[in-house]
C-alpha cells in the first residue's frame, strides 16, 4: 500500500509538470534559463534531479525495507518531497489541484507509516485475504 501511494504522489508530480509545458509562455521562460524568478543553472538541475529521485527511491525501498528502517526514512522522505512542493505556490487552478493531490498523498503515507487508519485497513486486509 505505501509504494501505491508513492507511484500516486510521483505521478501527480510527474503529470503536474507534464500539464505546465502547455501552458503559454512556459517553454519559453524555461529556453531563457529562468523558472519561477531563478535562473536555471546546472546545480539547480542537480538539485531537482535529487529531489525527484527522493519519491522514486521510496517506491521500491517501501517494498524491501523492515518496518524499523522504513518508518523514519519514509518520514525524512515525505518530508523532503513535501517541502519542495511548497515554494512552487499555485499559480492557477491546476497547480493547486495537483499541490493538494500530492499533499494528500503525503498525508496517507505518513498515515500509513505512523501505522493510522490506511495502515490499519491495509494490514486488516492482508490478514484477512479482503
């Protein structure tokens, strides 16, 4: 259940920026080396691909991982991907509909890994075969 909700969380994170490149104006501001007011250097783009291996490290780390390992890292790891989504404020309709989808997805795998509700059902299931 918590790598779904990871694949969920990246996903949203993925087609958000997929939906940004059909807005007017975006590939442009990109192609000048400026996004959100900072310019684009290659640093940045390290930095971006470090936080975007944080979500797709979790997806399979979620399923090898003991629950003793998993927890704290599955905390740092929301925490992490949570704090990069913030600066990025909505600017239309779509960005916060995608910011709130990938809060969501934060909030039920903290859920899960804190052992709440969705943990609860998830084991409940798997014990029961439902």
């Amino acid at each position: 259940m918590l790598s779904v909700l990871w694949i969920f969380l990246l996903m949203n994170i993925i087609f958000h920026h997929i939906h940004q490149f059909l807005s007017p104006g975006y590939i442009d501001t990109i192609m000048a080396d400026h996004f959100n007011g900072m310019e684009i250097t290659p640093e940045l783009m390290l930095l971006g691909g470090v936080l975007v291996s944080v979500p797709i490290s979790m997806i399979p780390l979620s399923l090898l991982l003991e629950r003793r390992f998993l927890r704290p890292l599955t905390i740092v790891c929301v925490i992490i991907t949570t704090v990069t989504m913030i600066p990025s404020a909505p600017i239309d309709l779509d960005d916060g509909f995608h910011l709130v989808l990938q809060l969501v997805g934060g909030a039920g795998i903290i859920s899960i890994a804190f052992g709440g509700a969705l943990g609860y059902a998830a084991v409940a299931s798997k014990a029961t075969g439902r």
